[in-house]
C-alpha cells in the first residue's frame, strides 16, 4: 500500500521494479482520477484517508509506505493514530514506512 501516494509515480515503479501487487490510496480524488485515466499500473487506486483505512482488513499488506504524511498532520496524536491505523494494515513481519523522499 502506498499511503499518500499523489500521482502513483512511486507505486507503479515498485511494481515494475518488484513484480508485486501495489494500491495507491491518498485524499486527493483528483491524484487517483489522474492514476486510473493515465493508466498507471497499479493494482487498485482509491481516494481516501484515514476514513477509508480503518475499512481495510487487519493484515491485508506486506508493506505500507507513507511518503511525506506525517508534515500533513498539525498535531502528534493525529501522527500517533496514523501509525496505529497503517501498522493495523501489515501482515505479521511486514513493514511501515513513513518517511520523505526527495527535496521535501
């Protein structure tokens, strides 16, 4: 899962690169229209946030990246319960991500 994914330029890459199934989920309805029209190949695209993770089932990834989320959030608990939210998300030994990439 790439959480924050943007325009999916990240998670389409990883696919190539890995052959492994990707889904790119950010707020922006836009960013995911832009990934389904351009036909960016990944695996599933869906807008949405923190509403829509807590739908996700317990386990369902082996790996949740989130690039340059955490600036997003105003306050520590709100960081707190994305971690709590995307560590839900990992299979038993995957991996979370969170971090920034490039000249944020």
């Amino acid at each position: 899962l790439d959480f924050g994914a943007g325009c999916a330029d990240r998670a389409a890459a990883l696919r190539e690169a890995l052959g492994v199934a990707v889904v790119a989920m950010d707020p922006s309805v836009a960013a995911m229209r832009h990934v389904t029209e351009a036909g960016l190949c990944v695996d599933g695209a869906c807008a949405g946030g923190l509403d829509l993770v807590h739908q996700l089932p317990r386990g369902a990834f082996d790996l949740v990246l989130a690039n340059g989320v955490l600036p997003a959030f105003k306050f520590g608990w709100e960081a707190c319960k994305l971690l709590k939210s995307l560590l839900r998300l990992v299979r038993r030994g995957g991996v979370v991500w969170l971090g920034i990439i490039g000249n944020r």
